[in-house]
C-alpha cells in the first residue's frame, strides 16, 4: 500500500482538489503537501482539510534538489503524485524562463530523488499530472488521442512536454514506476483568475471589460476540476505503470460562446437585466501563437479504469459561478496578494 503520499503543488487550483479528495478519502494515508506558495498558491485553499492528521504542509521549491533530496531522505515517500508548475500560458509568453525553471528542472529533481531513494522500487509510484497541451493544436476535426505525437507551441506547453518526456526517460532509462495523465482545460472553485472562466466571471461581477483574444473562435475542452480530481484517484490506484491516460469531457467550447453563456448565466443570478453583461465582451489583440482548438479523446481512461465525468458542464458550471459569487474575498484577496503575505510571515523555507 502506497501510505506516504507527496503531493506537490497542492496549494494550487487542482492540486487542493487532490489533497482534499485523498485527505478525506483516505484517512490512512499520509499526504505531504509540498508547495512554494507562488502567487498562484494559497493556504486559504486547503483551510477545511489542514487540520487533519492525516495532513502536513511543507513550504518548498522542487527546484532546489539538496532540500528535495533531504525531503525524500526525511519521509520515505512511498508515492509522488506531481503537480507544481507554472501553469499559465499568458505568463509562459512574458517570462518563459521560470517555466523552463519550475516545469523541467522541477521535475527532474524530483524524479532524481525518487531515483535515489527507491531503491526497490516494485511498491513505488511516481505519478506525473500534465496536460493535453503537449499535442499541440487542432484543426477542425480530430482528437488528441495518446498516441498523437507530442507537438507543443507555446513555452508552458514546451515545458510541460520537456517534463513528460523526463518522466518517460526515468521510467526507460532507470525503470522507475511512472504513470503520466494528460488532461484538459479544468474549471471549478479556487482557479486564479487570470484564467479564462474565474476571470470573466470576477470581471462580470466587477462589470469589468471581458477581453476575448482574437475573434474568440478558439476551441478549449472543458473538464470539472473535481472529476479531474476523482480521475487521477483512479489513475493513481489501478493505472498500469508507464502508460499514460488522457483526461477529458468530451465539452468543446468555442471561447466566445463560453463567455456568451457564463454572461446570460450571471445575469440571471446578479438580477441584471438579459444582454448586460455581454455588453462588456471587448475583443482585444490575439495571444501570441494562440493555440486554436483542443480537444481530448478520453476512451482509453473509460475503458481501462472505468472513470467518467461526473457533471454536465452547464451543472459545473453554475456551481462555478455560485462558488464566485459566495467567495468574492478570496478573489479579492488573491489578487492582491493578501493570502501570500499572511502565510510568508508563517513558513520559513526549511
Ligand atoms: P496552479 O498554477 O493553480 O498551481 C500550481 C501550484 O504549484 C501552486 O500552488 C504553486 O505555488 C506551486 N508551485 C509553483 N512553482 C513551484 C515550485 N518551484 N516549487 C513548489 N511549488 C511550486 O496550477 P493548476 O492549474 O492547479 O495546475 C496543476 C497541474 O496540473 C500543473 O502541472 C498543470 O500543468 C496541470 N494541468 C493544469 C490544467 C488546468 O486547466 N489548469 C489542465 C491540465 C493539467
Ligand atoms: P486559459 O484559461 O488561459 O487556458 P489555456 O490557454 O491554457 O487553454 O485560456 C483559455 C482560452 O481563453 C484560450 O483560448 C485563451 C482565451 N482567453 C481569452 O480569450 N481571454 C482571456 O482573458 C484569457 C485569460 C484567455
């Protein structure tokens, strides 16, 4: 049984999921939480679950490999279930430096202190969370299926598919026992709004301009955060070491219509009248080598291990948005960086 279970990046959007999911479903587990707390993480995300015994926050960086090597020596994980990156692609195009930082080098420690701690390694488990961005992107038709060959585009995606492809050469080179998931664009409660759906939701709320890039023609696969959750629960206990699992909804939008729905949705709820928020959408200068369409084709994880999502994406999404309009402090405060001072003044690196 895999007990001491390191999650890194479980201060995150999906990396809270994670912790919450299995702190709650498996009371005999240990999860270490290790996270760096970048602007991107919050302690505030994890508040029901941290008081559990079954719980521990580490303050950390995976980059830095004499306090990961330490980490491993410390706690004897028996598994890694790994999350932290740079995740956001607007950023990846300012700064792509930290993601080659973060995403490549990050991993690779990692997997080097897996290495050299697992030394047998039958009972161990190194479980890469990714993306469906590695493929590239679509044209009209088609699926990104795991035999489609790795093309990213943009240097979050080129990062991400660096880390994948480490993670792979560990499994050949070293035989460690690896399991790597691709997945979709997720939504649900505690993302950070720079992402498209929490921020036009806080942007509709604020009755702020909703910047859509281009013609908003641009096609995303939209999964629950909370199945996306549930899924790699699954993948972590019955996946086959060394395959890989694509992660999807089959729930294609086209951007525009997205924002056009979450706008019809909020009117309602915010009792304004039908058309006003849409009166916000403002088309703005396209990102970049902006990415057309994704999309996933998620049989192999239906048909090997039984997982489906659970929710209507009209159904998530209303809980999306209600989640937004009951916690506009944590918005507010994530965006002003108030979580991330209140919990520097209490974590030292170690
Ligand atoms: P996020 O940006 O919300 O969270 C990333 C977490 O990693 C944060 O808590 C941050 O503090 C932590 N972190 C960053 N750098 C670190 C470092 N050097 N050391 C330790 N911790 C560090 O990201 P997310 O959206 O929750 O994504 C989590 C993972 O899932 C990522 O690997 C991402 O590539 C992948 N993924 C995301 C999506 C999506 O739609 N968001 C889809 C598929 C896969
Ligand atoms: P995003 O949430 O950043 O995810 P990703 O780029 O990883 O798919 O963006 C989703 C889509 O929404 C993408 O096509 C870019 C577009 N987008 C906008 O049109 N406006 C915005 O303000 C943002 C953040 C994204």
């Amino acid at each position: 049984m895999k007990k001491n279970i390191l999650v890194t990046g479980g201060a995150g959007f999906i990396g809270s999921h994670v912790v919450r999911l299995f702190v709650n479903k498996y009371p005999d587990y240990k999860i270490i939480n290790l996270d760096l707390l970048t602007y991107a993480g919050n302690l505030e995300n994890l508040r029901d679950v941290e008081k559990k015994s079954n719980y521990e926050f580490v303050k950390g960086d995976i980059t830095d490999e004499s306090f990961i090597n330490s980490l491993f020596d410390d706690y004897k994980f028996d598994a890694v279930i790994h999350l932290a990156a740079e995740s956001h692609v607007d950023r990846s195009i300012i700064d792509p430096l930290s993601f080659i930082r973060t995403n490549v080098l990050g991993t690779g420690v990692l997997l080097n202190a897996a290495r050299r701690q697992w030394k047998e390694h039958s009972d161990k488990l190194f479980y890469h969370v990714s993306t469906d961005e590695v493929y590239g992107s679509l044209g009209e038709a088609g699926f990104f299926t795991e035999e489609t060959p790795y093309d990213p585009r943009s240097p979050y995606s080129s990062s991400k598919a660096g880390s994948d492809h480490l993670v792979k050469a560990y499994h050949h080179t070293y035989h460690l026992p690896v399991v790597i998931s691709n997945c979709s664009n997720n939504y649900g409660s505690h993302q950070f709004p720079e992402k498209l759906i929490p921020l036009m939701i806080n942007n509709i709320i604020k009755k702020k301009p909703l910047p859509v890039y281009g013609k908003g023609e641009n096609v995303r696969d939209w999964l629950w955060v909370e199945d996306h959750a549930r899924a790699i629960d699954v993948i972590f206990h019955n996946g086959k070491i060394g395959e890989t699992y694509n992660i999807g909804g089959f729930n294609e939008w086209k951007n525009i219509d997205l924002v056009k729905l979450l706008c019809s949705v909020m009117d309602k709820k915010l009792k304004r009248a039908a058309g006003e928020s849409a009166e916000l959408i403002t088309y703005v200068k396209d990102r970049a080598g902006h990415d057309q369409r994704y999309a996933i084709d998620a049989t192999k994880l239906n048909k090997d291990l039984g997982w489906k999502p659970s929710l209507q994406f009209e159904e998530g999404l209303d809980k999306t948005v209600d989640w937004y309009l009951n916690n506009t402090n944590w918005s507010d405060n994530v965006l002003s960086g108030a979580y991330q001072e209140y919990y520097q003044q209490q974590y030292v690196l170690r």
